[in-house]
C-alpha cells in the first residue's frame, strides 16, 4: 500500500512538472512579448488634476508612451516602461491572469509625488488595449507593435539645410517661446517652450555646434522622439549623460568640455540605429535606440519625424544646425 503511495506521488509529481513545462513553453513564445508604441488618452480635466501641460503642437490622438515586454527566464515576464515624461523605468514583474486573459503590472512613480501607478491591459487582434491609475485618474491607453525601423539599403544623403536663419523661418514658434536669434547665434536665455523644425525627416545626418552655461540642461529630439541628452556632466560617469540617448544609451565616454565652452555634435540617425559623435570623440556607435524617450512629440515611429530643440529646462545656444536628410 505505502508503496502505491509513493508511486501515486511520484506521478502526481511528474503530471505537475509537466503541465508547469507546458505553460512555460506557452509563456515564453506569448504574443504579447516585444515593442510596443502607445498613445494614452487624457482629458482636460486629467490634464489639471495631475498638473500637466500639453503641449499645442503635441499629436492630437494623446500622449506617447512605449512599453517593453520580455522573458526573464522560462515564465517571468518584465520589462520597461516611458511615459510622456522621465526615463524608461524597469517592469519587476508582468502579472497575467489566465481566467480573466488579462495582464497587470504597477511601477513607482519616478518625478512625480504620487501613488504607484497601476497597469492593466489585454491582448487582441495584436493591439494592446488597457487604462493605467494615476494618482486617482483612470487614463485609457492603446498600443501598437514598435516597426523595426530596419533598412534595406544604405542612405542616399542630399543637400544640407542650414536650420539657423535670421527670422527663425524653419521652426514653428511656440507661445512661450524664449528662443532669438542673436548675431546669428541662436539663444534660449531661460526656461521657455520648445523648438519643433517646419519640416519632418526621416533619415538623417546632423551638424551642431552648442554651448551652455554651468548647470543647465536642454536636449535635442531626433525625429521628435529620441533625446539626445544635452547637459552640464563633465566628468560625471553615472548613467546617461550628455553624447547619450536619454533613459536608453549611455555614451561610451564622457567628451564633454567646460561649460561656457563651445562643443560639436555629428549625428547620423538611419532607421533605429544613431551614431554620436561629441567633440571629434564617437561616444555612441551604430547602436539601436529601444523606443520612444520621455518628452516626445509622438509615438508614431515609422514615420518620419521633426527635430525639437528641449527649451523647458534650461539655457543654451546654438551657432551651428545643419541637417542632411536622406532623399531615399
């Protein structure tokens, strides 16, 4: 009899391991792991009750967001997380709920004092579908797969185009602009709003030449959707700083100069994949940019995009910014 016991145990044992091994499979090949582009929905009244403020040229179907979803080991799901302000921030664990088909994850909150923030969402006809909890507010969200921006052939490059012009004529102004134009130098002597170009790009190769005074901070968006961290960091060797894509690529080293001092950037963005070169010294080489960075203009990835100049932070100039787009 003990042995029929242990035989029923052992059994019991094998049929458990067996059914945990077939869910893990289902779990590690789950559709709802990759990139995903989101647009999350707020009203007015969301707006003032969590203080912020939407930018008029911001894309009218809602904030961006992007979420990443992966396996850690054979079941485990975590991942990262931007919304429309700060960095990507970690996913510990992505909850899902087979009776309900439902998944569920939360993340403190990073410049904000508020509660955790709650996410719940599912999976259908390969489009995310969900609402997250901020701070007593119940904002619905929607995301799409991320393209993988991969390109087929190498860019066909055509005429540079000077961004800097006397009236300002390529950038669209904002109503709190603080941006001039001073001897040919243009100048963001405080905190004011951004500078979006008149004109999208696609691929593109970009010349800058930058100052800032001690302790500001200011950035550059590529296709209005990756920061290209611009910052008083000399010497600092924590975490992204300037010659990096915010929250996402560090730079390989930190070639920043004095500030006060005049400081260069050559840029080549082809698809995903930027090229930093930050005062003769390649601190970013060839490497794929995951995702839309807190701040962008949108979460529409495959298209193409403007250049935003970040003016809400802090003061800096430009006297050079020469953009060559790709005409393929």
């Amino acid at each position: 009899m003990k042995r029929i016991k242990t035989l029923l145990l052992l059994f019991v044992f094998t049929l458990v391991g067996f059914v945990s091994a077939q869910a893990q499979r289902v779990e590690s090949d789950s559709d709802v792991i990759g990139k995903w582009d989101l647009t999350i929905n707020m009203e007015k009244d969301q707006l003032e009750n969590l203080g912020i403020f939407r930018h008029g040229l911001l894309a009218s179907d809602g904030f961006p967001g992007w979420l990443e979803i992966k396996l850690s080991g054979f079941s485990t799901l975590v991942g990262y997380y931007v919304g429309y302000e700060g960095s990507a921030r970690p996913i510990a664990e992505v909850h899902y709920s087979a009776d309900e088909d439902k998944y569920h994850f939360t993340i403190p909150p990073q410049w904000m004092d508020i509660d955790d923030i709650y996410f719940e969402f599912t999976l259908k006809d390969d489009v995310l579908t969900g609402y997250k909890m901020l701070d007593g507010n119940k904002l619905k969200w929607t995301g799409v797969r991320a393209p993988s921006l991969e390109r087929k052939e190498p860019p066909v490059w055509g005429n540079p185009i000077n961004l800097l012009t006397d009236n300002m004529d390529r950038w669209i102004i904002p109503e709190n602009n603080k941006f001039e134009m001073v001897d040919g130098v243009l100048v963001n002597k405080e905190k004011g709003g951004n500078l979006i170009t008149n004109q999208k790009f696609d691929d593109f190769k970009l010349s800058v030449e930058f100052r800032y005074p001690a302790g500001s901070n200011s950035g550059i968006y590529l296709r209005g959707r990756y920061e290209l961290q611009i910052e008083d960091s000399k010497g600092r060797a924590d975490g992204v700083s300037i010659g990096g894509i915010y929250g996402f690529i560090a730079p390989a080293v930190n070639a920043a100069s004095e500030p006060g001092e005049w400081q260069t950037y050559e840029v080549t963005l082809v698809g995903r994949h930027v090229t930093v070169v930050h005062n003769g010294i390649e601190v970013v080489s060839n490497r794929p940019i995951p995702g839309i960075t807190g701040g962008s203009l949108d979460s529409h990835e495959g298209e193409p995009g403007p250049i935003m100049i970040q003016g809400d932070h802090g003061p800096v100039e430009f006297r050079k910014f020469v953009i060559t787009p790709s005409v393929n």
